[in-house]
C-alpha cells in the first residue's frame, strides 16, 4: 500500500511509515532498510547483499557476489553456507565443524588438533 507519512531529509534519505507498521528507509545510495514492527530488520545493499537482524540479535548476511550466506548467532556463533554445499560452525571458544558436500566432517578443536571422518553424517545434521 502507499505510505502513510513520508519524511525527505537533506542527506537524500527518505523515510515512509506505512499502515502496518512496516518504516521502510531509502538511502541516497540506493541502500533499501525496512523495519517491522516485531522489530524485524532488512536491509537491501545495492551490490545485492542482504543483511537480516532480528530481535534475538541473530544476523543472517547474505553476500550475492560469492553466493554465502553468514549467520551470526547471539552467543558467538558463526555459521557459513558455501554455494558447493559446503557448511561450517565456528564457536565462540575456537572448535570448528566443516562439513562438505559429499558428507565429510573436519573438526579443529581450539588447540588446533583435526579430527577428519570420510563421508560421516555431521553433528549439523547436513
């Protein structure tokens, strides 16, 4: 629907309220931020990344060129998806999974000790 208010400032942004709640911001760089009212937030970058915070302080980031997606979970922990299938799990102490496509697991403890297994069903559950 069309917007209820709408606010132009001097910088070229452009602020609209709209019925449900929904506040979208337009930038002058062409950066799209819509904000739900459960406090939900996009933002839409003009190089195609898309940034998604949401409440919980959960940050999921999608970068268009290299097709990956990053989650940033509240408690330290990072989560990447590769465009080939492969995912990893970086923890806040140092420990990370990797798990390739063809179902191989790597773990590197914080020590930096590797512990392989060809083809294991991985504790991601991928």
């Amino acid at each position: 629907g069309r917007p209820v208010q709408e606010d132009s400032h001097a910088d070229g942004k452009v602020e609209r309220l709209y019925r449900s709640g929904r506040c979208e911001v337009l930038y002058a760089t062409g950066t799209r931020k819509d904000v739900l009212p459960s406090g939900l937030q996009t933002v839409f970058f003009c190089n195609g990344d898309v940034k998604q915070t949401a409440t919980s302080r959960r940050v999921v980031y999608y970068h268009a060129e290299a097709d990956t997606t990053h989650v940033s979970e509240p408690d330290g922990t990072q989560l990447y998806h590769f465009p080939n299938g492969q995912v990893e799990r970086h923890f806040a102490d140092g420990l990370k999974e990797i798990v390739f496509a063809d179902g191989s697991l790597k773990v590197i403890l914080p020590s930096g000790e590797v512990h392989e297994q060809v083809g294991a069903a991985g504790p991601l559950g991928v």
